[in-house]
C-alpha cells in the first residue's frame, strides 16, 4: 500500500511541473447550447503549452474564427474546422483565440468562446482546469509546429502513467 501513496504523491508532485493545464470547455457541460462559456472562460487561466478539450455530440462542431466572426457569429470564413466529438485545442501561442459552432444558430445559442492565452510562466498554472489525462484527439487536423513539444509532454505524462502502473502492479 506504500507504494501507492507513493506513486500517487509522484504524480501529484511531477504533473503540475508540467504547466500544462488540459481545460475542458464548458466544464460538466461540455460544448454545448445554453452554456454561458464567457463566464466559463472568465473562471480559467489560459496559458501557451495548455489544451482545450471540445467534448460534444455530433450535432456540434469546433471553428476557429476571427474575432470579428466571433462578435457576429458568422462561421463562413472558419481558419479551421474539427469534428467528430472530442477535439483538442493546443494553445501555441500568446494571444486571443475565438471559437464557435458551426451549426446554424448554436452561436446565438451561446456555442462561442473566446480565450486569452497567457504566456506560460512557471508557477502561473492555474489549478481550475481539469488535469485529467485525455485519450488522443479524433480530429482531422494536420499537425501544428508545436506538435514536438506537446509529443514530449504526452511522453512524459505516459512515462508517469507507466511508473504508476509499474508500482501498482508490484503490489
Ligand atoms: C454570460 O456571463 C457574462 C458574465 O460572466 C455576462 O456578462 C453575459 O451577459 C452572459 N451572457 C449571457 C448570454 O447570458
Ligand atoms: C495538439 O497536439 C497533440 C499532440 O501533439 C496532437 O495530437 C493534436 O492533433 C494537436 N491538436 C491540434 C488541434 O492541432
Ligand atoms: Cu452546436
């Protein structure tokens, strides 16, 4: 049983060492209508090396827009489109970022975010998000540049995951 406490106390130690904080938007409610994701948003820490993780049904979608799109809820001119039920967002760099759903009317029904991405200062992790180990995104996306880096921090939160599963296993 020692070992357990063990590998618990390792991974509670070693994950926010990463800075890394997986949000997932919405919350319980996930991507979806009659959610008010400003007042989500306003309750989280956004910084570059965290993901946002879209988790919805396949009425919905994910569209990255321009603010001025977000502001009118126009998704015609969509910089990148995802679905298929779970998509995780990288945020790679400093800045504001805005998201809707593509289905007509959902943005009027509250399917819109807008996030501000800090930079990723040590220390700076907010402990709101969820931390939770996701399986691998399903969307279609081509990798972005920063893919290496969020590789590295995949590996090395298996490599924890691993070493759990090893003492646990040796109980
Ligand atoms: C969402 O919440 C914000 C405050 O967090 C508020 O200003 C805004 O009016 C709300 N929007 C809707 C559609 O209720
Ligand atoms: C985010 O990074 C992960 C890990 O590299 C990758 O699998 C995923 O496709 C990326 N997501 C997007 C939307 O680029
Ligand atoms: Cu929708």
């Amino acid at each position: 049983m020692a070992l357990i406490r063990v590998a618990i106390l390792f991974l509670m130690v070693a994950t926010p060492a990463v800075h890394a904080v997986q949000h997932t938007v919405g919350g319980n409610s996930g991507w979806n209508t009659n959610v008010n994701y400003t007042s989500w948003a306003s309750g989280q820490t956004f910084a570059v090396g965290d993901t946002l993780v879209f988790t919805y049904s396949s009425n919905h979608g994910v569209d990255v827009i321009n603010q001025n799109d977000y502001n009118n809820c126009n998704a015609g001119n969509a910089l990148q489109s995802y679905t298929g039920g779970n998509t995780n967002i990288n945020l790679t760099q400093v800045g504001s970022m805005y998201f809707l759903c593509p289905t007509p009317n959902h943005c009027q029904e509250g399917m819109k975010l807008a996030v501000n991405v800090q930079s990723g200062s040590p220390g700076a992790s907010s402990p709101s998000g969820s931390t939770t180990p996701s399986p691998p995104s399903t969307t279609k996306s081509p990798p972005t540049g920063a893919a290496g880096i969020f590789g590295s921090i995949n590996h090395l939160m298996l490599g924890f995951s691993l070493v759990l599963a090893a003492l646990v296993g040796h109980i």
